[in-house]
C-alpha cells in the first residue's frame, strides 16, 4: 500500500493519463482548457453522485448495520 | 503450428506466423485518444479560420477561398493537426554510413513542430534499428566500398542516358549475368530505382483484358503499376489463401465482368515479405495454386532477397522450392546489398521482352557505375565467390540475430505482428501519444527507431518497427532490449495476454468474419 501512494507513482499514473487521452502532445494552454474540462465533469459527477444516491444510500447503510445485532428481526423492522 | 496438416504436406518446415488482436481495452482507449485530439483538431482550426491564432500551414490564397477547397479532407485534417505534433520522430536528419550505429544531428523546435533549428551538435553512435540493412552492407570501409572507389575512379558516377540509347555499360551486363546465377534464373535486368522497378514494369507485362490478383498489403510501388497498367485489379485478403482461391475460381468461371470472355493473363502480385507486418508470404501454397489455375506470378522480394534463406537466396531458398516456378522474381538492391536499384530475374524471353519494352530501360536513366560495383561485390560476398565466408557468416548471424531479438521481445510481453524468421519486426503502440512518446524516449536513451502511423497502417493500429541487422552485435542488441523494456514499462506497452491463437485454416466463405478464433 505504502509503494503505491508515493509521489513517484502518482506521477506515473498521471503520465499514463497524459499519455492514453493524448494529452501529453498538447500544448500548455490546451492542456489547461483539457485538465479544467475534465476537472468540472468529474466535479459534477461527484456532485450528482451525492445529490440523488444520497437518500438511497442512508437507508442502505442502515440495513446495513442492523444486521450485526439480529439479522431477522431488525432487517424487516427497517424494511418496513 | 497447427495448419501445417491441412495444406497436403507443402511445407517443409514450420510456419509460425501470429498477429495478436487488439485487446479491448487498448482498442477503447485509442479511440478515446483520436476523439480528443480530433475534438481539438476542430478547435485549432477553428481559432485558425477566425484569426485568433497564427496560421502556419497550407491555405489557399484570400482570392481562392470561394474555390472548391483544397485542405479539408481528412489527410489533410490529420495532418495538420495530428501529424505535426509528433513530427518530430521522422525525417531525422542523420550524418554517417546507416550502418549498425548512426550519427544524427541534433534539432529543436520552438513552435511545437512547425519549424525545425539545429542546434549544431551532432548525437554520435545512436544504435541503429531503422534502416534496412540486414546483410550490413552499409559500410564506408571494407572490399565494397574499395572496388566501389575504384570503379567510380574509373568510369565516373554519371551514365548520362538511357538504358536503350548509350546507357548500357559492360558493368551492367556483367552485374546481370550474375544476379540471374544467384537467384538460379535464366536472365535478369537491373533498373536503377526500385520503386520505378515495380511501377513501371507491371504496366509492360499486363494491360487491358488481363487480371491482376493483388495482395490487400501490397507496397505502393505495386498499386501504382497495377492501376497504371490498366488491367482490372481485385484484392484478395493478406496472406489468405482460401480468399486467393475464390477469387482464381472466380475469375476462371466467370471470365471478364461484361464479355464473359475469357481473361488474357492473370497475374497473381505478392511480396516475399511484408514490411509493416513482417510476415513472409506461403509461397508454396500461392505456387501450387498457380499452376493449378495457370496463373503468373509475380514475386516482389525487396526485403526478403538476402535476408531469407540458409544462403541468403531469398524467400524461394526459404522454402525450399524452384526458382523456375516463379515467372517473375523482382527485388530491390536497396535492403541487403547497400546499394540502390532493382532487377527482374525470369525466363530469357521475358527479360528480353522487358528490355524493348520496359518504360525504365526505355527512359529511365541506368545504374550508377560505383552503384553496380558495390552490387557486385556484395553479391559475390554473399556468395561466397570473393574467398572468404564473410556472406555466409553475415546470413547466419542476421538469422541468429532475428531469432534473438523476436524471442526475446516476446518473452518482455510485447505484441509483435508477423513470421518467426523475418528480419523485420513491428512492436504495436497503439496509442497516438505513444507513437511520439515512443520515438522520443528511445532518441534519448541512443536508440533510433522507425515509428509508423496513419496512413501508413490502419489508423489505431500503429507501431515501431525494428529493422534487424547482421552488422548488430549481441551487446548491441541486450542495449537495445533493456531501453525497450525500461521504455516498454514506463509507457505501458506491454499489451500481449501470452494466448497463443492458432491461425484458422477452414474453408474461406461469405460467413467467415474472423480470420483467428478466439
């Protein structure tokens, strides 16, 4: 885990970024225009992600953690 | 490996041929990689029409902009918006002999490829795995280069004529009898280019009413005589020789599209090895057919003649078969020999016919003098006539070399395309910025490599192609391999999933989509 999360890596996987979406042959404006494009979709798409599963999500975790206590009984309890 | 069974016992030795498909994935991201540069293609140009930016290419002139329009075809699409940001990976201007080592004079560009300076300082002693010298013929020092001075002290570098008119020099004759005794024919000719070669002898051998049956991976210099030739041309599938069948079927049956005649002369056009795919064509199979359908072949061995073969005959010694049953053998002097020029070698008769009327001999300048020496001297090397069994040491170590190299690449985990004894190597990349990320890397680690693209290859199938060459040693080689490892690891080239898919040999029809099963 720790070899995986050094700087060295994250450059890696970067370049690997670079490279497949060819952004590595674009010039420094260009790859301004690219980086803050892809930066806003994924923000969006966290956001989005949040907004509608959210409420979704809440009510699954708490299924979830009913089960440790008594598996029958609290899960329907929580279903209802 | 295993279709050997199927094709009645033709082969003497095993065939390993194997093109790995594209995995998924890498096919995916390609296309993701076009997309992103087309969709900033678009841009770019954009900004160049509405003046925003500084246009550097090619436009029309502001009172031909009401005209039809010149530049906006894909090619030209491509290439000013794609091919300029890597096009700092070809036309490479090197200062040296191409022989195993090169040097290159060192260039910068400030305007991301628009415009080239030279910084002035030359790279020594890049190791050279792009040119085509297999035997290692490209030298400046040695016997060739001796005799090749001496001939040139002689007669002079200029013929200044025709082959027909007073351009035939006894150097040529003497250089024609004896390319027709090394490949076993009755007669040969040599031409001085041999792209022109190819180009402008199929047109003297078949016109209209005749059939042409070309090979979908045929070199330009083919297409371009074929369709000067006027003859009615069809592409059968690389390699396929099921496909090649039909379409002989066909042809017989059938006869000429609206007459129903029957075809004048069919003409079968083959290479003896590929250079992009480096794969060997089956010549036994092609022969058998041709004689069953009573066709003509034409056998281009550019890059097989020298490389090929227990002594270096070329594709025909390859397989063992008779030099006789190929009507005509066409090769280059360019690959193996160091020199320039082509030959066509067959029966006296052809030979003497193309000499009347070939539009090469007719007016084409003929061969250079210290040219046709060096021909000469390195075909007698090859030979073994010079003394010494230098020729034969070079032909054992290209093959050692090429076994080598492809085994050991292999073994890395890289998806190499073609046959297991070609000298030529293609390593796939994929990826548009691999391609210039490719040739950068390996310039700055001292390698120089040939990088190929669109249009060239089909567009997401792009590669490097190593040329392999008896003049590299095995140091030089491990140096080689450990960069494209090291490169190979840090670009994340190494594709191959290690299946190894046996090529089908079922009967070719109409529901016969994939040529390997998976």
């Amino acid at each position: 885990m720790d070899v995986k999360s050094t700087p060295s890596y994250l450059y890696w996987l970067f370049c690997q970024f670079e490279l497949i979406t060819c952004s590595y042959l674009m010039e420094p404006w260009e790859k301004v225009l690219f980086y803050s494009f892809n930066l806003a979709l994924a923000l969006l798409l966290l956001y989005f992600t949040y907004a509608c599963l959210a409420a979704q999500a809440s009510s699954a975790l708490q299924l979830l953690w009913s089960f440790p206590a008594n598996p029958r009984e609290n899960a329907l309890s929580v279903v209802k | 490996i295993n279709h050997i069974v199927h094709n009645g016992g033709l082969y003497k030795r095993p065939f390993n041929e194997a093109f790995e498909e594209t995995p998924m994935l890498v096919a995916v991201l390609t296309y993701v990689g076009y997309g992103v540069l087309t969709l900033f293609g678009y841009l770019r140009d954009f900004m160049r029409q509405w003046k925003i930016e500084k246009c550097q290419n090619a436009t029309e002139r502001e009172e031909q902009k009401d005209f039809v329009p010149l530049y906006q075809d894909f090619e030209n699409f491509y290439n000013r918006n794609l091919y300029m940001r890597i096009r700092d990976s070809w036309n490479r201007p090197i200062c040296s002999v191409p022989g195993a080592k090169v040097d290159m004079m060192e260039r910068v560009s400030h305007d991301y490829n628009w415009t080239f300076t030279y910084t002035g300082r030359v790279i020594k002693d890049i190791i050279n795995m792009g040119s085509y010298n297999y035997l290692g013929f490209a030298q400046n020092t040695g016997a060739c280069q001796e005799a090749a001075a001496k001939v040139l002290s002689q007669y002079g570098a200029g013929v200044c004529s025709a082959r027909q008119e007073m351009g035939n020099l006894d150097k040529h004759e003497e250089l024609e009898k004896l390319v027709a005794r090394f490949l076993g024919v009755e007669s040969a000719m040599a031409y001085g280019m041999g792209f022109a070669t190819n180009s402008m002898n199929i047109p003297a051998l078949v016109g209209k009413g005749c059939l042409i049956l070309s090979d979908e991976l045929n070199h330009a210099s083919l297409v371009l005589g074929a369709r000067l030739s006027g003859a009615t041309i069809r592409i059968f599938k690389h390699n396929n020789m099921q496909s090649l069948e039909k379409l002989l079927k066909d042809a017989i049956v059938h006869g000429q599209p609206r007459t129903r005649r029957p075809w004048k002369k069919i003409l079968i056009l083959v290479e003896g090895i590929y250079s992009m795919e480096g794969s060997i064509v089956r010549l036994p199979e092609v022969i058998a057919l041709k004689k069953k359908y009573k066709s003509y072949l034409y056998l281009d061995e550019a890059h097989s003649i020298g490389a090929l073969g227990p002594s270096g005959r070329g594709v025909v010694e390859y397989f063992g078969l008779n030099p006789e049953d190929v009507d005509v053998m066409m090769g280059t002097f360019t690959k193996s020999f160091g020199a320039a020029g082509g030959y066509i070698g067959g029966k006296k008769e052809l030979i003497d016919y193309l000499r009347t009327y070939s539009h090469s001999a007719a007016y084409a300048t003929s061969m250079s003098p210290p040219v046709v020496e060096q021909i000469i001297t390195s075909v007698k090397c090859i030979m073994g006539e010079d003394g010494t069994t230098v020729g034969e040491a070079r032909v054992q170590q290209l093959a050692e070399n090429t076994r080598y190299f492809r085994r050991r690449l292999k073994e890395m985990g890289f998806i190499i395309y073609g046959n297991e004894d070609s000298p030529v190597v293609p390593l796939m990349l994929y990826m548009p910025a691999k391609i210039g990320a490719f040739g950068r890397e390996m310039l700055k680690r001292n390698i120089g490599v040939v990088v190929v693209g669109f249009p060239a290859t089909p567009i997401i199938e792009s590669r490097a192609r190593f040329c392999l060459s008896a003049a590299h040693t095995k140091e030089m080689l491990d140096t080689a391999l450990k960069e494209i490892n090291e490169v190979g690891d840090l670009l994340q080239l190494k594709y191959s999933r290690r299946r190894l898919v046996p090529l089908l040999d079922r009967p070719f029809d109409e529901t016969t989509y994939e040529e390997t099963e998976d």
